[in-house]
C-alpha cells in the first residue's frame, strides 16, 4: 500500500516517520514544498539570538529519509488531486498514484500587498536568514514598526528589543488577540508592552510603505512613522486550491473528524491546514502548534495502520513578550463559550481568563499566571464542571487546588 | 535497569510543554514556565532542572519521546557514561 503525505513539515513528518514504525511494509511517499529537510520553526527565534546554530535547528538528517525507506521529494509542490482516480499531479511534471493520501501542508503567511528591502515575514528557514541580514544592516537604536497583534508580533517585539530597536507596534483592533481576549487582559499586554518602552498604536491600518530602494518609513491610519525594518505577522492562510477543486470539504481548515478522514474515502488532513473534531472540547477546532502537529501525525497513522484511536490532547501554545508569559489551553474561540470569566484584574500582574461551555472549562488563556497552568489543563481534560465554584475561581488569591 | 541523566537546558525551554503532555511522570511545568525533571511523579527533594534516575526500558522510551517532542530540543539525555543519547550530536 502506498500512502502518500503532501506536506514535510512536522505533521507530515511524523505521520511518515509513525507510518514506517506501524507497518514497515507500507511505501511511504513525503512530498515537501521546502527543499530542506525537517527543521523547527520554533527554534528559528533562538538561532537569530545565536542561542543555537544553524545546523541545531534541523531535526532530521538529510540521510534519515533514505535510512528509514521514506521516499523524500523535496522542493516539490503538488498542483492538483483527482480523488476518483486516486492520484495527485505534481509540480515537475509527474503524476503520483495514492492508496492513501495526508494533506500536510500547513499554512502560507499572509503578506502585505507591497514589498521593499526592509519588509520581513516570519514563517521560514529562508524568511529567517532574510531577516538576519537586515537585523545585521540595521544599527542599534534604529526605528522599528511591528504590524500585527498575535504571536508572531512577540516574537518580533522581543527580537527588535534584543537588538535596542526602539518599536512601535500596530495593529487593526484595541489589543493582542482581539477576537479571544476581553478588553481587560488586552489593556494588560498594552499597559506592559508601553511599560517596556514599546509605542503601542491600536486601531490602527497599515496603508503603505515608504522608501525608494529601502524601506525609511510606514504610513499608517493613524501617521507616518519612521521604519527602517518593518515586521509583519498577519497570521496564515491556508492554500486551498487544489484541495477545494478536487471536493474536499473545508471551512476555516480542511474539515475532518477525530481520526483526521475527510469527507472523501483514503483522503486524510493533519496539521495547521485542518480544522478537526476534538472529543475533547466536543467541538471543531483548529490547532496550529508543534504539538498538535506531532500528536496528528501519530494519531493519523494509526487510523491509516487499523489501530484507531482518537485523538486526546489538550493543546497548548506558549509565548512571551518582554517578560510576560501568556499560555493558550484548549478551545479559546470566544464566540464558542457561553461564558468567559476572569481571574484577575488589568492592575494585577497578571489575568487568566476562563472559557466555559455547558458549565465545562473548555479552554482558558494565562497572561503571566503561569501556576494556573496545571490545573486548568486538568480540568478541561477531565471536562470539570465549575460553573458551581466560580466565585472562588475568579479570586486571584485563592489557588486554584 | 538503565540509569540516565535528564537535563533541561532553560535558556532554550520556551515552555512548550509537550514534555509535559508526553511523559508526565517525568516533567513539570514551574512557575517560570519551565519544564523541571521528576523522578517518576514522586519528588524525593526540590524539583530540579536535572536529575539522574534509573528507568526501565520501557520508561527510558517515553522520557525519549517527551524529548523528541521539543520544538526547541531543550530536552537533554545522558547515559550513564555521560554519553549524550540525545538530541544525537
């Protein structure tokens, strides 16, 4: 049988490298946009620091596919899937026939619709090696703009903060994760951003970039400011064509059950591109971090291999600007709750804030109370109802336990 | 039963903690939101950033595992003899 993975991220690595220990028999096909082998997007923040070097940041050897009879194609992108015949046409030429396929593929950054030498995007290896250059051309105490208000917006606050780039951010709504955060915990992140020395611009529109052959500036809704580099985290997009054209379902991601089938027959989804059912949180999510990533690539296998099992995993994401740390667990999607209460207050040093759903904690954010971490993942795990003891949870000073 | 070294380098932790969700018996989250090493869920002294325990094969796997499961491979293993079974160097 052959199973063919569109996608040689994490997801799709894994789901390969678990295939072969299932079942060795099985020919295992890994189809790789990127021409390199698997390295971590995460760790791409540590190497611009130089905590690591650039050869840390792989996870596999170029040589592992080869060991571990994984037949690796990299640099290749698939253009189309037929799914009555079974086969997806690939970007050299080729067309591929599958007895199983698992689309991988992940994201595509969102980008603004123009572009200047200073502009910079951070989602891959060679968006990272751009950005490094012009970190390097860029002295100490030169402006900086950061557009955005999600996670890759901290990652570029604390590397313009790690080379003395005095910051400005923007972003469209009041605060960080406008859609998820209540006003008060997105005056917290606002208050100790500007507390840090970062200009913080809500409500505020990117319209244009200025500069000849450079970037010198940035005109905004709200002014003109001075930019000599300008980071942009707008999020991801998936890349749909091919996958919507062949009659895959999809909504917000790649629509798939708690096995990761589609709605067509051998047709799988994993990873950031997939918005899956989660018994969890009894509810279809989307979960892009590593993790997840590695948790869909086994659970897929195993649904491919006949040991099926759904998956469990409460999924969390983790970052940190200037200092506070802010951990997402489970299903955050505000307009899923029935209702969000806060444990803390903007003065405090730090908010956690708590999303129920039929009296159930079905996800909660932590905005610098990390101690909450533990005990709140429990809970949703365990589907605690705690709808009854609410007044003593939304006191900051009570533990939790 | 082989005996192992389990370090987390906490410059390098960024609090992930897929450790955590992979080998509980082995990781904590601390306050600082960073992955500390238990010995098998029991805390004989302080919680600590290495321990070296002896583990059954099968518990050397998971520990592995959660290892593996670092974005940031912030998870180090040592064999008795000091040499580094992971990340492989």
């Amino acid at each position: 049988m052959r199973v063919v993975i569109v996608g040689g991220g994490v997801a799709g690595t894994t789901a390969a490298e678990e295939l072969k220990k299932q079942d060795p028999s099985l020919e295992v096909v890994l189809i790789s946009e990127e021409p390199l082998a698997l390295y971590s997007r995460v760790l791409l923040p540590h190497y611009i620091k130089g905590k690591v070097p650039r050869e840390r940041v792989f996870l596999k050897k170029e040589s592992w596919y080869e060991e571990n009879n994984i037949e690796w194609l990299p640099g290749i992108s698939v253009t189309s899937l037929d799914p009555d015949n079974a086969f997806v046409s690939l970007s050299d030429g080729r067309e591929l026939p599958y007895d199983r396929l698992i689309i991988a593929t992940g994201g595509d950054v969102r980008h603004l619709p123009f572009d200047l030498r200073g502009v910079s995007y951070f989602r891959n290896l060679d968006d990272t090696e751009h950005m490094l250059q012009l970190l390097n051309e860029t002295p100490s105490g030169s402006p900086a703009v950061v557009y955005g208000g999600g996670f890759i917006a901290c990652e570029y606050i604390n590397l313009f903060a790690y080379r003395s780039l005095p910051t400005t951010i923007c972003f469209r709504g009041k605060h960080f994760w406008n859609s998820v955060l209540s006003n008060e915990s997105g005056e917290l992140i606002n208050n100790h951003l500007k507390k840090n020395g970062v200009t913080v611009l809500p409500d505020t529109v990117l319209e244009k970039v200025l500069g000849e052959k450079e970037l010198t500036g940035v005109i905004t809704s709200n002014g003109e400011l001075p930019a000599k580099i300008l980071g942009v985290g707008m999020g991801i997009e998936l890349d749909r064509s091919w996958i919507e054209k062949a009659g895959v379902e999809c909504n917000r991601g790649i629509k798939t059950n708690e096995f990761f089938e589609t709605n067509l027959p051998n047709i799988y989804a994993i990873g950031d591109a997939v918005e899956f059912y989660d018994p969890t949180v009894e509810r279809s999510i989307q979960a892009g971090n590593w993790l997840s990533a590695i948790v869909h690539g086994r659970t897929v296998a195993k649904t491919i291999t006949g040991n099926r099992e759904e998956i469990k995993l409460v999924s969390s994401y983790s970052t940190n600007a200037l200092g506070l740390e802010m951990i997402f667990i489970g299903d955050t999607n505000r307009e899923a709750a029935d209702k969000v209460v806060l444990r803390g207050k903007t003065e405090d040093t730090g908010i956690t804030e708590l999303f129920i759903r039929s009296g159930c904690l079905v996800g909660a954010v932590l905005l610098g109370r990390n101690s909450d971490r533990a005990p709140l993942t429990k809970w949703i795990q365990s589907k605690e109802q705690i709808e009854s003891h609410l007044d003593r949870i939304q006191n900051p000073n009570e533990p939790l336990v | 039963m082989p005996k192992i070294t389990v370090k987390v380098d906490v410059d390098l932790c960024i609090g992930a903690a897929s450790c955590v969700t992979i080998a509980p018996e082995t990781f904590q989250m601390n306050n600082e939101n960073k992955a500390e090493v238990l010995d098998r869920g029991l805390i004989p002294d302080t919680p600590s950033y290495e321990r070296t325990m002896e583990v059954t094969d099968s518990e050397l796997a998971t520990i592995m595992m959660g290892a593996e499961s670092c974005p940031t491979l912030a998870v180090f293993i040592f064999d008795e003899e000091g040499k580094q079974l992971f990340p492989e160097e």
